[in-house]
C-alpha cells in the first residue's frame, strides 16, 4: 500500500492543507515534521524516501531535517516493500513489564501471528513490535493495539486478541 497517489506526490493535497490548517499551531515550519510523518504512515503505513523529500520541500527543510526527526521516533516504518500492518501490536519489554514476562509475552504474540518481532504478516494485516514502556505500568506486562491497552496474560487472553484482529474489532483501523 505504498503506492503514489495519481498525482504521482505521497504528499496529497489533502494533507497539505491539513498541515496548513495545523501551522499556527506549532511555534515553527520544523514543528509540523511528525504530524507530517503521522499523516504519510496513516494513508501509506510506511514512509518512503520520496515522501521525506516531499515533506522537507513543503516544510522548506532538508531531507535530512526531516529523516534526524523520523528515526529518533521507534514509531515509523522506513520499508515500503514491508509496511506496517493494519493492526499494530506493542508489546512492552521495559524493566518492570521484562520482570513480569514481557520479553516472553512479546515471542508468544509473535508466534500466535506468525511474525519475527519487528515484522508483518503475511496478509498485512498485523505488525507485532517490542516497545519501551507504555505508560501502563500496572498492566505489566504491557500490550497496545492500535492505541488500545489490551491485557494478555494467558492463552485465552492471546486467543481472544487474535479473534478480535481477525474481526477487525480492536482500536483504531488504518486508514
Ligand atoms: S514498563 Fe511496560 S508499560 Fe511501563
């Protein structure tokens, strides 16, 4: 789903205006690079090259302006031969979630959807990602779908998860 739009731009005229829309917003033009990272990964689940070339000319920053913001963020996907799936679990391996079986949880999770860490099935419908602590300590240890906390603590926890994503009936859908 990386494709261009017919305007052969990732930067679309819709989100133009949404970024010009949000502009007074933000104290300056380099303020608006992750909302223009957020709205490209929503519509593409990735973030091409040509994309950050596209966001640093309308943002009159260079490239590598735009790319220093992406990658100190873990949240964006650099590959567009594998972009992100429509689901993305997190599954927390800090240290108080580690001390509660996170680093297990998240090989179980992988395992379940048929993923590496790091990677997306092969339907494209779920990615499954190690992330640092999520602000939910006292769920520990911690999984987030699509912005949504979601407790796994057993395999009937894991079952009822992969048959809510089957369902399409989780957090936010991608766009
Ligand atoms: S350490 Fe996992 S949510 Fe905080």
């Amino acid at each position: 789903m990386s494709e261009q739009t017919s305007t052969g731009r990732y930067l679309t005229e819709a989100m133009r205006q949404k970024l010009n829309e949000l502009a007074p917003r933000y104290p300056t033009k380099q303020a608006l690079t992750l909302p223009a990272l957020h709205l490209v990964q929503d519509r593409y689940r990735c973030i091409p090259p040509e994309a950050i070339v596209e966001i640093a000319e309308f943002l009159e920053l260079a490239p590598a302006q735009v790319l220093d913001t992406m990658t100190f963020y873990g949240s964006f996907f650099r590959t567009p031969d594998a972009p992100l799936g429509q689901f993305r679990i997190w599954v927390c391996r800090s240290l108080p979630c580690s001390l509660c079986g996170g680093e297990e949880l998240l090989h179980k999770v992988c395992h379940r959807f048929g993923v590496e860490p790091g990677g997306t099935s092969q339907d494209g419908k779920v990615t499954v990602e190690p992330a640092e602590c999520l602000g939910a300590c006292e769920l520990a240890p911690c999984v987030w779908v699509n912005g949504e906390v979601v407790k796994v603590t057993t395999d009937a926890d894991l079952d009822q998860l992969y048959e809510r994503l089957q369902a399409g009936a989780i957090g936010e859908s991608a766009q």
